[in-house]
C-alpha cells in the first residue's frame, strides 16, 4: 500500500460542469446603479460568456426551506430570486451559486445544472436600505468549504453549511479592524465599503474594497488588517467582482465594465487579461481557494474533494495528463483495505464515488494508475 499524500495544496472545493468555464459572474445592465441582469458562467482566460443561467427576466420557481415548499415570488419586492440590487455571489462545493439581494437577509442556491432554486430564510441578519453599512456585497467559499458572506461595515459575518444535505445560517459576530489600520479601515465607507472576497487553504479570507484598498481576515481573531491598495488599475475601475479562477490567479472585475483584471497579492499589481467582456460585474465567484505554495502543480491535474466529507461521496479529478484506468483504494487509519472502485478511461475525468456506510473517521483515499503507481493519495474525514 502506498500512503504518500499528494503535494497538492491549491483546493478545488467542488467542480462545475461548464469544461473550460471556471468563474461565475454576477452581471447588470448599468454602470451608474445596481441592476441585476443575469448569472453567467466565464472563461477567465478567453472572457467568454456562454452559459446565462438565470437573467431578471425569468421567473424561477423557488422551495423554501422554512415553508418546505414550493413558492413563488414577487419579482416587484427586493426580497426574490431575481432583485433588481443583488451585489453578492459565492461558488460551493456542488457548483452552485449562493447569493443575496441587497436590502433583503434570504440566502439563495441556485443549482447551476438544473437551475432550481432553494430559499434559505435568514433571521440573524438584517440589511436595511437606509444603513449601507449592513448590506452584504461580500462572499466567498473557505477552504473549509463552508460560504462566507460579510457585511460592508464588517458588523457581521455570516457562514453558510450544508450539514446532512440541509443548508444552515450561523453569525460569527463582527470583524473588527486592526489596531495598525490607521486612516485605512474596513468599517469605514470610504475605505472599506463594497468590492468583494476570496479566501485562502489556510482559511483565511482577503476582504477587497471598492476602491481597491484590500484587508487580510484571520477567522480565529476576526480581526482585518490592512495590506495595501491595488496598483494599475484606471480611475474608474470599480472592484466590485473577485475570484480566483483555475490557474490560481486572482481575477478582478469591474462595475463599470471593462476587460477583466489579474493581480499579483504579493505585490498588489493589477494586469488587464484578454478577452472580450465589456459588461458591468458586480460580483463574481468561484470554487477555487488560493493556494499558498507557489510552486505546487496545476489544479488542472489532479484532486480528490471533498476532504470533509458528510454527503457519503468524494469525487476524483485526474488531469490531461493520465491515461488508461485507475483503481480507487479507501484505507482505515489501521491500514485496512475498506473500498475499491475502478474509473475507466480517466484522461481528463471526474469521478463520484459513493463511500456506502463507512462510519465517522479519517482514511485515506489512493488513486492508482494500471501499473499501481499512485496518482494521488489524501485523507478525509468522514463525518
């Protein structure tokens, strides 16, 4: 048996099914004020923008999970799937958008593939229209795989979980600045309003202004503390859209439009990227993390997520670069064979694998090529 586990570090939380699509957008039909036009799945790299999803001028069928039941929404109230002021959007671990209208608390989920939508009624938070302060227009998923959505004033921070196939609401309470933040403050409007947020595999979450100043979050002291401001972007540039994309660079975008941005966090250097959107972003997602190994190899190759397991899957991710079949193995702890599985034809494929009734532990999940070289090796817990 081998245990050696994979050196890589930049995780996938979760896969959509769009091939070279790897960031989702949160588009509007004007620079001047928020106005919701539709959710489109990107291509970072070309700038394509293929797949809509769901625009303003649906009218989506909605299951409330407090009613537990279908329902359908006023499209006239803020409060509904498709708002005209929505500001805030996150990637999950199965693809789906989570999202929220402005001047409303209800959490969305929007299935990417068959576009159902789920309601997640919300009574922790509550965004007024005359406090900017305590609308959310910040998410991201964590390396945990948990949703992250924060308030423009840090006042609170919300995590969103999937637990036994249930989505749940918990406030982690305010995010306060750091002591050294001087005259650059995330609580302050003209500082630290607005833009958007990512996070890191060592769960820590980068905070990005509108006007480009950004504020790195350690969870554990939920504290913010300023690192700078984005360098090489145009006056108007508007950061209101941040997600890291497949290669694990940082993708910006703008609410006035315009080609989108990659940055350097090292040196907070923003670079234009070719491609050919020229719409006004108001947020965008994805279900990357940035990896903190610079030197690791491509998500493009291979991954086995989730790590954290409470659905009774995993799903296997081998890259272009494998060829032939491939045995799964699922070790216990003690070494013990306790699942086997062959994927066929595993060039540049994605696996699910049930787990059946393996009981709460750790093991480790080994991918081997037909010669029984290990692909990649990782543990997980079962929940």
């Amino acid at each position: 048996m081998k245990k050696s586990l994979s050196t890589l570090i930049l995780l996938f939380i979760g896969a959509n099914s769009f091939a070279q699509q790897d960031i989702f957008a949160l588009t509007g039909k004007e620079t001047a004020n928020i106005i919701f036009q539709d959710f489109r799945a990107l291509d970072s790299k070309k700038g394509i923008t293929e797949k809509i999803l769901l625009s303003e001028k649906d009218q989506p069928k909605t299951f409330s999970t407090k009613l537990d039941k279908e329902i359908f929404e006023d499209k006239k109230s803020f409060a509904n799937a498709v708002a005209s002021q929505i500001a805030g959007l996150a990637v999950d671990g199965r693809g789906n958008l989570v999202y929220m209208p402005m001047f409303s608390s209800n959490i969305y989920i929007l299935d990417s593939k068959t576009k159902d939508i789920i309601l997640l009624e919300n009574n922790l938070s509550n965004p007024t229209a005359c406090d900017t302060g305590s609308q959310f227009s910040r998410m991201t998923i964590g390396n945990d795989g948990n949703i992250y959505a924060l308030s423009n004033s840090g006042s609170q921070l919300l995590k969103i979980s999937r637990i036994n196939g249930k989505y749940a609401v918990s406030d982690l309470g305010i995010v306060k600045d750091d002591s050294g933040n001087g005259d650059n403050q995330l609580s302050k409007m003209q500082t630290g309003f607005g833009g958007d947020m990512i996070a890191d595999d060592n769960n820590n979450l980068y905070v990005f202004s509108s006007t480009g100043n950004v504020f790195k979050v350690a969870l554990k002291e939920m504290k913010a503390k300023f690192i700078g401001k984005v360098k090489g972007l145009q006056d108007n540039f508007s950061i209101n859209g941040v997600a890291v994309n497949a290669e694990g660079k940082i993708v910006l975008g703008s609410a006035k439009g315009g080609v989108l941005h990659s940055l350097n966090l090292e040196t907070l250097q923003a670079e234009p990227m070719n491609g050919n959107i020229n719409l006004p972003i108001y947020d965008l997602g994805s279900s990357y993390v940035l990896r903190s190994n610079k030197n690791i190899a491509s998500i493009d190759k291979n991954e086995i997520y989730p790590t954290k397991v409470s659905d009774g899957f995993v799903n296997i991710r081998l890259g272009s670069s494998q060829k032939g079949n491939a045995q799964v193995k699922i070790y216990s702890l003690a070494g013990a064979l306790v699942k086997e599985n062959k994927i066929t034809n595993i060039n540049n494929s994605e696996t699910k694998i049930e787990l059946g009734k393996l009981v709460s532990g750790v093991y480790l999940v080994n991918v081997e090529s037909e010669n029984g070289k290990t692909i990649i090796s990782k543990k997980i817990i079962v929940k």
